[in-house]
C-alpha cells in the first residue's frame, strides 16, 4: 500500500534513524527537506532538498513538481509553528490540525481553554497587578525546551523577565505570569487513534538542581508515574472531552505538570514528539511504533493499527537516563559500549562526541550526553541498572577533568518510596 510513494520529512532530526528504517523496510522514498544543508535528515535521505520547509509558497511547488504523496512534520516545534496554518490548505492527511495547534501551543490559551473541562490552573497574574502573590514563574506564551522562564521573588525583576520571555517567544509574544509551583514534576503522554483517547505512558522526573531561568534538565525519567492512578483520575476524563472538543482525530500529546498540595496543575504541552523521544518506551513495552504510526497516516490517512495494548498496565518500569554535561570541550567518553551491554538497556542515544564544546544554554538537551534508555521488572531493579550505568560513564574535558555533572543528591529516594 505505501511501496513507491514519495514521502516528504520536515525536520525528524531527532528520529532520523526510525524514520529511515520504516521507509526502506515498506520502499518508501524518503525526501529531505530543509535550508540547513547539514540537517541530520540531509546525510541519509534517499533525495535532499535545500529549500525553506516553512514558505508556503516554495513548498507548494515542491509538493507539486516532486510528485510528493505525503509529508511527515511532527517533532521540530519551530518548523511546525510556521507550517502548520498553509499545510491545512493541502488534501494531504495531517495530525495538527491549526485550531489544534494553536490552542495546545499556547500556553494562556491552553490554560483559559481548560477551565471549559474543569481542570483547575495556576493563578495567572499581569504587570502592573496589585495582588500579586510571589514568587512566580515567567515564560514566553509560546515556547519550547525551558527557552525564556524565569523565577522572579519581587516586582523589581518582573520587568527584564517580561522582556526576556518575549524575546524567546516562538510565536506571538506574549508572556505568562503565573504562581511558582512546588512538587513532584510528572508528564502524561496522550495518544489519539480515530478520535479516541489512549494514555501511552506516565512518567516522573528526578531533575538536576533548578536555576532562576528554570534551564532544567531532567537526569532521570521514571515510568510509570510515581502517582500515575491519582494524576490520570483527575484528569484523564477532562483531557479526553478537550481532546474531543479540539477535534483530534489522530497524533500524540505530551503533557507536563507539577502536583502540589494535592493538585496536579498542568504547565505545559507539546503536540509533538518530546525532545525525550518516550515513544520508545511506548514501543518497547506495547510494541506500537508511533513513529511508523506517523508515516502511515501521512501517506494512507490512517494512524496504525491496534492500540489495545495501550489500556493494559506497564508490565516493566523503565528509565531514560540523561547525563548532563558541565561547559568545556569533550575529550573523552568511556564507558558507553559496557553500558549497552547491561541487562535492560535497549537503547542508546548519543548526542555529543569527543571534541565537542559545551556550553550552558536554554535548551536542556543541548546540555546532555545522550538518552539510555532501560528497563526492570521492577524499581529495587531498575535503581541497581542505574547506578551501573553511573559507575560505568566516564567523561572528561581536554584538561582530562570530570564534565559529568554532579548527581543530584538524594537522587536514590524516588526508588525508595
């Protein structure tokens, strides 16, 4: 049904393996698509294509003269924000749907949109607010990997936050003030399949040390969430009906929030791939490949096949475990072939090479090793993998001194509760 068609990828340079893998196995012709002549997707693409994948006007021709059956956009935010309005336009089938998108990926939007489904929401506030209670979190409306968010305790650093989250903003600029949440942080990964619900995944974080700019990094995803029952009790039956209401037929949703005093606030979302690549879990544990899923309904309008595996309870935990770098030049990396080797460890995702500069930046993947991702049939067992893992890894700068950062202490409690 897809041998010999013609598939256009915007961005993937985060998948551009699975993607690669999918189409050659089914004679799917993969074309790339992007301005940046070094794009991950560029190297191994069956045709490259230089051209700006967000000009309405340069990809309508291409669809045209390529003789393109289908397009695949749904990892690279800053890609998908510019296209999304002119490819509703196409009769290609599409996940995000504009009034969608623009609902999800805005975050006052998003907040306003769920009190209609009765899901409570941070105290927003606005500069020049008499009442304000802090501290408070300010962020861009629109934007993505912790890019623009800032802590402020008084007024006197409400305004250079502002101005900070307006320049970072992706789309309109526009900021959010809202209420400086403290608790366990957790992320629901909600699928959709012919206009119905699925809960892919649940996870908890265990996160290096917060700065005022919030440039976090999570060391440690945990699936299921610690409180998946109380956290999808709340709010599976709201997201549903929104999901509804929005008229998602077929995608993925990741969601993130923070549950204090009993309340799990939403913060944030992405109607796309996490930079942290879950869907992996999701494969490994259900056997459904999202990213083939992806593929599928770009070129055939349908968005796989059986998704029943995903109302069953995890019969595993798993882990991704991100190893945040200090600033400096990688000299070496030891360690990464013996981890590949552990019991559970399935997959390893190595962004950085020797020779490489870091350097402390807003998005928090730019500051990471790589993702290992592992699995136990339980947590006593996933925390001994771990600890292998970070007896194991090894890096250094070109002075030979440790760029691995500090663990965050107590790190070990999670599995101990």
């Amino acid at each position: 049904m897809m041998k010999g068609k013609r598939l256009a990828v915007f961005g993937a340079n985060m998948v551009t393996q699975e993607v690669m893998d999918y189409a050659h196995a089914h004679g799917i012709t993969v074309l790339s698509v992007s301005n940046d002549p070094n794009a991950a997707i560029h190297k191994v693409s069956d045709e490259q294509y230089i051209l700006n994948n967000t000009d309405e006007e340069q990809m309508m021709k291409f669809f045209k003269e390529q003789r393109v059956d289908g397009f695949l956009s749904c990892s690279t935010e800053t890609v998908i924000r510019k296209n999304v309005d002119f490819l509703a336009k196409t009769s290609y089938p599409y996940y995000a749907k504009p009034k969608a998108w623009h609902i999800l990926m805005n975050k006052q939007r998003f907040k306003e949109y769920s009190k209609r489904f009765g899901i409570e929401v941070t105290p927003n506030y606005r500069l020049g607010d008499e009442n304000i209670q802090f501290p408070v979190v300010v962020k861009p409306a629109e934007g993505a990997g912790g890019m623009g968010k800032t802590v402020c305790r008084n007024y006197d650093e409400l305004v250079p936050a502002i101005e900070e989250a307006q320049k970072k903003a992706l789309g309109a600029d526009d900021y959010i003030c809202e209420k400086f949440l403290e608790g366990p942080l957790f992320q629901i990964y909600l699928w959709r399949q012919r206009g119905k619900t699925y809960i892919a995944s649940t996870s908890s974080f265990i996160h290096y040390e917060f700065d005022d700019t919030l440039n976090w990094s999570p060391i440690l995803e945990i699936f299921p969430a610690k409180d998946e029952k109380y956290i999808l009790d709340k709010l599976l039956t709201p997201l549903s009906a929104m999901f509804d209401d929005l008229e998602v037929e077929d995608g993925s949703c990741f969601l993130q929030g923070i549950v204090e005093n009993g309340i799990p606030y939403l913060i944030d979302t992405g109607f796309r791939l996490p930079g942290s690549m879950d869907h992996r879990i999701v494969t490994r544990e259900k056997g459904i490949d999202l990213i083939a899923c992806h593929i599928e309904h770009a070129l055939t309008g349908k968005f796989g096949d059986d998704f029943s595996a995903l109302e069953r309870p995890y019969e595993h935990c798993h882990a991704i475990f991100s190893p945040g770098l200090k600033n400096g030049i990688i000299g070496k990396i030891r360690g990464l072939d013996a981890i590949a080797e552990i019991p559970g460890v399935y997959y390893v995702h190595q962004y950085r090479q020797e020779g490489a500069k870091m350097t402390r930046c807003g998005y928090s993947v730019h500051q990471d090793l790589g993702r290992i991702y592992l699995e136990a049939p339980n947590k006593a067992e996933l925390l001994k993998r771990i600890q292998k893992i970070m007896e194991l890894l090894q890096v250094e700068n070109d002075k030979g001194e440790n760029m691995l950062r500090e663990y965050p202490a107590g790190w070990q409690n999670f599995f101990m509760e």
